[in-house]
C-alpha cells in the first residue's frame, strides 16, 4: 500500500490565471516577470503572441 510519509510535501492546487487582460480596448498579456506586454488588438492576437512568448523563452531557457 502507498502512503503520504510524513515528510512529503503537501499536495496543492494549482490555478492559471487569465494571462490576457484588457485596457481601454487594447490587449495585453502578463508574464511571470510581472509585466505587461502589447498592445494587440484582438484578444486572439495576444493569446497568439503570449504562445510566441513562452516557446521564445523556452528555447533561450534550454541553449543555456
């Protein structure tokens, strides 16, 4: 039988939050270095951008 050893970390939820926000019409996304980026015009162009984002700083991540 498996079993939580008293050691183990706690197990927790995890939520993602909307990442595209909307200001005055205009579209951003947010990023974990806690900025902004855009503006898009649509949201599709900055849900499309925010994918752009995370495989750019994928890719810089593992040629490190």
């Amino acid at each position: 039988m498996l079993g939580k050893r008293e050691l183990d970390p706690a197990e927790a939820v995890h939520f993602r939050a909307d990442r595209i926000s909307n200001v005055n019409g205009a579209f951003y996304f947010s990023t974990r270095e806690h900025t902004l980026e855009g503006p898009f015009p649509t949201r599709a162009a900055a849900e499309l951008e925010s994918q752009a984002y995370i495989a750019r700083s994928r890719r810089a991540t593992s040629a490190r």
